[in-house]
C-alpha cells in the first residue's frame, strides 16, 4: 500500500525533536521546533525512510494513511 499522508500525532504523546526522523528521512521532515513534513515530500520515493522514521520515533507521534 502507499502512503498517501504523513502527520504528527500528538493526542496521547508529544513530540520531543529529537531529530530521528529528520535524520532518516532528510528528504521528508524538518523538525525546526516539532516534526514538520515537508512541502512537496515525495512519499513514494522515501517510502522505505519514512517508515524506518515511524517505526524508530521515541514518543510514536508519527503516523502515516496509506490508500
């Protein structure tokens, strides 16, 4: 299935920017204050990045549709 969305979930847990997404999938998050996705982000090309990125966060704040 791809990914069609990538978001920050903070109902249960905060995120603690510690950069771990950003280092995985430089090409999809930013974490200027809290993890941001990136405008433009290409899911299926960073498909494998971005899923390392949810499944490492600390806190799981990322999360991800797929269609």
């Amino acid at each position: 299935m791809a990914i069609k969305k990538v978001y920050l979930d903070e109902s249960e847990d905060e995120c603690i920017s510690c950069d771990l997404c950003a280092d995985t999938a430089s090409e999809v998050f930013a974490v200027p204050d809290k993890m941001v996705v990136k405008p433009h982000a290409d899911f299926v090309k960073n498909d494998a990045e971005i899923r390392e990125a949810v499944d490492s966060c600390p806190t799981q704040v990322i999360k991800i549709e797929e269609d």
